[in-house]
C-alpha cells in the first residue's frame, strides 16, 4: 500500500482547472454514453430518412397525387422534412447533457471538480455546439442532396434561389434547438420537467396561440421562438413570418436569453 | 487543514447545520461523528462548495473551496449519496474526473487496480454493489492526491475486507500528514479509525475531544470486584473516600479509582479477590449519552419502557 501510495503521488501532477480542461472532461462525458450516441444517431438517420423516404415515394406516386398536393408540392421542404424529428432528438440531447447529472448524481462530482461552475456550462456548450452543428448541417445536406436524387425529374438543386440558405438555416435551427433544450435541463434540472418545457415552448405554444384574437395574432405569433427560428426554413417566405434571418437571429436571442437565465440560476442554487 | 466558523446552513424554517465552528488538523483521522439528521453530510457539502453557507464559512487550506484553483488536487470527496452517471464505465467516469485537472489516463488505471475494480473498469457502473460504488468513490477521492480528504461515511455497504482496507488506508493517508475527515454515525467506527472526534447534534457542536477521552468519559472508570470479603473491602475502600456500591453479596461496584489501585489496597489488607474486572461503558452507550438531547429522529420512549437495562 505504501509504495503504491508513494508512486501514485508522483503521477498527479499540478493540475489547474482550466476551461480547456474541463472541455475535454466533457468531451470524454459526452462521447461514452450511450443514451447521447443514440439520440445524435435518431436525429441523423431519422431526417435522412424521413427525407429519402418521402422524396422517393413522392416521385414514384407521382402520378397518383392530388392537384392539391403537386401544387402544395416543394422539392426542398420535402426532402428536409424531417428536421421535425430531428429537433426532438437533439433538443433532448440538449436537455439531458445536464439533467442526466442531476438524476444520477453525478453533478456532485462535476461541481466538486470545477467548484466555480460556469465552466461546465460553457464547456457544455462548446462540447453540444460543435457537434450538433457538425452532425445536423451535414445531415441537412445529406438529406437534402440525396432527396433530389430520389425526387428525380422532380428536384432541384442548391443554387436555385434561396435553397442554400434553407439547407444551411436547417442545420443552424436544429444547433440553436439542442442549445435551448441545453439551457432548460439546466434551469430546471430535471430530465421530464426539461422536456415537457422544451416541448411545450417549440410545439405546443404555437398551437395555444392558434386560438388568440387575430390582431393578436398578427404581431405575438411570428415571435415566438419556434416559428420565429423556422421562418428560415422555407423558400417561400411565409409573409406571416419574420424575414429569414432576422427570425433566426430572434430565434437565437431566446436561446442566447435562456443560456443567461441557466448561468445566473448555475451558480446561485445549492446543487 | 479544514476550518468551519459560526458555520449555519438553514433549509427554509428547518436549520440544517447551526452555528458550527471546528478545526480539522492535518496528519490525523478526524471522526465527524452525530446520529442520523445531525447535520454531517450537510457539512461536508458546504465544505466543498455544493451548497452555500446561510451565515458563517468554511475553509480548506485557509481558502474557500469555490477558490481554490485545483480543487481535486487539494480535496479528495467521497459523498454519502452516488455522485457517478450510472451509465458510463468506472473507468470513463474517472477519466472525465481526472481530465478537469490533468491527471493522466495511466493513473485512472493505477487506482483501478489499486481499489480493486480494475476487473470491472468497463462495465456500466449501474451494476456495481454499494461496496463497487464506495471503491469508484475512493478512486474518485484519490484522483489528484489531495492533501485533504472528506469522506462521508466510507465503510458504508463495504464487506469486512473492504472496511479493513479502507481503514488501513486511511490511517496511512493521515500517517503522510494529509487531513482525513470522515462521518460515521457508529462510535465504534470511529474508535476504530480516528484519534479526534467531533461530535455533533441537531446541527450543534457537541464535543471536539481526542476520541481516548470520549471513551474515559464514558466509562467512567467502573471496576467490578469479586471477593468473598466484600464488606470487608467495602469499608477499606469507604475510609478512602471511594464511591462503593454493593451488587450482591460478593460482588461490588468501585468508581474513580483504577483497578490497579483497588487490587493493592486489597494486597495491603490481605484480601482475597476472585475477579477484578474494569467495566468499559459500550462506545455506543458513550455516544449515545453525549448526543442524548440531540437525537433527531428518536422514538418516543413509552413511560413502562424508562429504566430498562441496556
């Protein structure tokens, strides 16, 4: 035991937190746990999927469709459908990335490791941030790029006007999605309480709003966070909507707010 | 070094730790000894930060915790409630750990094998027993060679193996002059491991003592004599001002002298004894009379109940 112990203290080092460090601590966290490689895997392969999916049959059932439905019809918004799903997916990955420590508790440890907090945080969000960027804009192209190809005579290409933009805006939503459901896992610190919030606020809000007076409507409606972040999301304008970028930059001041209120709450509450 | 001032912690109306002021030295095991609900582990999160003191503060090394620059490696933790995600490995559990302070992947592996887990490094921790769970927390303490450890009730769910090493341990780590500080709600755990005992009830300092002396205290240095001279003895020991109590006819209770003592007075005076016995008050009796006004939880005691034996 003495040597042993003697050995071992050799081997420690001095070791500053630093945040590099405790990015790499995340890093090592994030990639060895299965419940983020599947939800990552679900929100990869299920909007390829979807979008392969629906652009094959949409051009082999061609012929069959409804007037209504060619004329509703989209090349772009057929192909990328899928980021319906995906934004579950990624925005649980966002929320359980804290709440998961909370429910174990292995925040006790993460805290006691780096005692001053925001660091974890922010590491998180580096961690989250880079890998949901990377992973979601490449499935956005890999959805869109294959679905033309399924579309066949139907499709279109990226440099038709504003289908770029909508392909790359996916992929950005979709990050900015998995930074909010972030920021509620760690407000509220509880992985069903993180969900239903993170729900409740992208798809259950704007269908309450539906029943609001009309004048209301026209100007509460396209601030919210989901369809403010989503008016990116088509080629087509919707004029109900917020411009393209300006909707996703208001999109991204409510996660920017959100990550803010998680930082104060971070620090101030007992853990 | 660990120092607490007026520390108080208070829960909305409940007051959790009040007004606790101690000094844990380096170079010894300090026991942190209370019945369940007496604070201990609320202590041991305000030490290292996880809740903030409602009044007073705690220190480690002369710095607040949240201060310190390389917290792991001055502060070794070991929570009483897990503090590990169920679904990683141990071994990605202590590497996530070690990476916050630049501890290599090589000594992650060293203290596997040294806890004894280097068998079950990649499993889940999700099937680890409580003594599995108690090892990883030990590797985890140990990660940066801290100069301090805070262990929150250790030999919980260890075999007797495991609490004969860990105790070992611990009395080796406190031999190199680091500051052991460790909980347990058992005396006789305590008397086992550690040389100064704090105690503490209802959030309050009961006791700050070297832990011989809890065990003095409590004796109350009884000695049981057995001769067939009893009264005889029993006068001897009456002139001499010595408090005497008759059990039976042969047997007597002597207080406030050593058995030692009483054998010579009986030598001097030709007195035959058949048994001379010290009687150790039990360390739980110790304890319990120490800490009787503070038991939180205590059930009531039922008036026919008062008086029995124990």
């Amino acid at each position: 035991m003495t040597a042993s112990t003697e050995y071992l203290i050799s081997s420690a080092g001095s070791g500053e937190v630093t945040l590099a460090r405790t990015i790499k601590s995340e890093w090592v966290k994030f990639g060895t746990l299965w419940s983020n490689r599947l939800l990552a895997a679900t929100a990869v392969l299920g909007m390829v999927g979807i979008g392969w999916v629906a652009s094959f049959f949409t051009n082999h059932d061609w012929d069959h469709l409804r007037p209504r439905q060619i004329a509703r019809f989209d090349a772009v918004d057929t192909s990328l459908n899928g980021w319906n799903l995906a934004q579950l997916a990624i925005g649980v990955l966002g929320v359980i990335l804290v709440t998961g420590e909370y429910g174990t508790g292995m925040i006790r440890a993460t805290l006691t490791a780096v005692p001053t907090r925001r660091p974890v945080l922010w590491a998180k969000l580096v961690v989250l941030t880079v890998v949901a960027a990377v992973l979601m804009t490449a499935t956005s192209f890999t959805a869109f790029l294959g679905g033309q190809l399924f579309l066949g005579s139907h499709s279109t290409t990226l440099g038709a006007p504003n289908v770029l933009r909508v392909v790359i805006a996916t992929g950005l939503y979709l990050t900015l999605v998995a930074v909010l459901g972030l920021a509620f896992g760690t407000l509220l610190r509880n992985t069903a309480a993180g969900i239903a919030c993170f729900i409740g606020i992208l798809l259950v809000l704007p269908a309450i709003t539906d029943v609001l007076p009309s004048s209301w409507q026209d100007t509460v409606v396209k601030y919210l966070p989901s369809n403010a972040g989503q008016a990116a999301l088509t080629v087509k304008a919707d004029p109900a909507l917020l411009a393209p970028w300006t909707g996703m930059a208001v999109f991204a001041c409510y996660v920017v707010a959100a990550l803010v209120c998680a930082a104060v709450t971070l620090t101030r509450r007992d853990a | 070094m660990i120092e607490a001032e007026g520390l108080t912690k208070r829960y909305g109306a409940k007051t959790a730790v009040d007004g606790l002021s101690f000094v844990v030295r380096p170079g010894i095991v300090t026991g942190f000894l209370g019945p369940n609900g007496a604070g201990k582990s609320t202590t041991m999160r305000l030490i290292l930060g996880l809740d903030a003191p409602t009044a007073g503060s705690v220190t480690v090394n002369g710095s607040r915790y949240a201060r310190l620059r390389a917290p792991l490696r001055e502060v070794g933790a070991l929570l009483e409630a897990r503090s590990v995600h169920t679904g990683r490995s141990a071994r990605n559990h202590l590497r996530a750990l070690a990476a916050t302070t630049g501890v290599p992947t090589k000594r992650v592996d060293d203290l596997l094998e040294m806890v004894g887990l280097a068998d079950v490094a990649h499993k889940w921790v999700r099937g680890f027993s409580l003594g599995m769970h108690q090892r990883l927390g030990v590797a985890a303490a140990l990660l940066g060679d801290p100069h301090t450890l805070v262990l929150d009730e250790p030999v919980n769910g260890l075999d007797p193996e495991g609490i004969r090493w860990i105790r070992g341990l611990l009395r080796s780590l406190a031999a190199e002059g680091r500051t052991v500080f460790l909980s347990s709600h058992l005396m006789s755990e305590m008397a086992q491991t550690a040389e100064q005992v704090i105690i503490v009830g209802k959030g309050r300092l009961i006791a700050d003592l070297p832990v011989a002396d809890v065990i003095n205290r409590a004796s109350g240095s009884t000695v049981e004599v057995r001769t067939p001279q009893a009264d005889e003895l029993r006068g001897l020991l009456a002139d001499r001002r010595i408090a005497v109590t008759p059990i039976a006819a042969d047997r007597l209770a002597v207080n406030g002298v050593s058995s030692s003592d009483i054998g010579l007075i009986a030598l001097e005076n030709r007195i035959h004894l058949v048994e001379l016995t010290p009687v150790l008050a039990s360390l739980e009796e110790a304890f319990m009379d120490l800490t009787r006004d503070a038991v939180e939880f205590g059930g009531a005691t039922h008036p026919a109940l008062e008086g029995t034996p124990r």
